[in-house]
C-alpha cells in the first residue's frame, strides 16, 4: 500500500479522465460557491440578528 500511496502523491502523467475531472471542478465549484454566498447575503439581508430572535 506504500506505494499506491506514493503514486498518488507523486507529481506524473495524469489520465484524460483526471485532468476532465479537476478542469470540470475547478470552472465549476468556484462560481457555484460564489452564486450560493451571494444568494444568502441577498436572502437574509433584512433577517433580525441572531440575538434579537434568541430574546
């Protein structure tokens, strides 16, 4: 197992499959992140503060 370990760590030559999946991720997750900050900032920007609900 020492050395599927060090293969995965090992900088080399990536399949087409690997490198379609971390371009896949790296176009998607940052501006799905982005839309879903924004989305609650716009849908609790007039919510009451936490303290004032706990009252």
């Amino acid at each position: 197992t020492a050395e599927f370990a060090r293969a995965r760590i090992a900088p080399g030559p990536r399949t087409p499959e690997e490198v379609a999946t971390v371009l896949a991720t790296s176009v998607v997750i940052p501006p799905a992140a982005t839309w879903h900050r924004l989305a609650g900032a716009w849908r609790h920007r007039h919510a009451p503060a936490w303290r004032e609900v706990a009252r």
